[in-house]
C-alpha cells in the first residue's frame, strides 16, 4: 500500500500493510495474522507459515518461522530422512532406542523405512570393505 503525503512525499507500506496518514508522519501496520520482520514499522509483512499450516514440516518436526520463509527440523528423536529440504521426513531409530527385533549376534541398522538387521560377520566385511 503507498501512504501519500503532500508533506511528506510518497511513503511505502508493505502491500499487506494498512498505512495511516497522522500529524507530521504516517504510520504502517502488518494486517492481522502476519508477522511485522521490519521491528514493528511495517514495511515488511509476511504470514507465519507454521501457524498458517502452509509448510511441508513432517509431523515430527519443529517449524520455525522466518522472514519470507520457514525451515524445519526433526524432533530429537526422531532421525532426518529428508531429501532436499531438512526435517520433511523424520523417522524414529530404532535401533538407538531399542525397539527392533535384532537378536544374537546381529547388528541393527537404521534405514528411512525402519531397520535392518545383520549378522556381525556381514558389518564387519561391509565396514571394512
């Protein structure tokens, strides 16, 4: 939105901003639901994607709001899968918190889809390999 002022000249608003001509100045506010990045004056408004519900965060990452955008990270028990942006696939390791099935001398390993269990003499050439 554009404040004009004979006496101040052509001021600018962010354009979801509301602008009010006052004595001397004009002031700018963000509309309701945005967040205001510009320390309160107005000339920078943007929706908080984690609030708003338009971010692709899996349901076991944080949300953080930024200005203009947003980023996403895995709980801490959860484990980040994600190709491309971070904290879109989180998946818990089953093998850390001991809730896999691996019995005797196999070895768990964590994988996007679960775990995988192995004997000791497979991770052992495939460690070395």
């Amino acid at each position: 939105m554009l404040c004009c002022s004979i006496n101040f000249g052509m001021q600018f608003c962010d354009p979801d901003a509301e602008c009010a001509d006052t004595v001397g100045s004009f002031t700018c506010s963000c509309s309701a639901k945005l967040v205001d990045w510009s320390s309160g004056n107005g000339t920078m408004c943007d929706r908080n994607q984690c609030i708003s519900d338009t971010h692709n965060c899996d349901v076991k990452a944080t949300c953080f709001d930024m200005a203009t955008s947003f980023t996403c990270t895995c709980n801490t028990e959860f484990e980040d899968w994600s190709a491309g942006q971070l904290g879109t696939s989180c998946d818990a390791n089953q093998c850390s918190e001991g809730s896999h099935n691996c019995v005797g001398d196999t070895v768990c390993t964590d994988t996007e889809e679960g775990f995988e269990c192995s004997s000791t003499a497979t991770a052992t050439a495939t460690a070395t390999s």
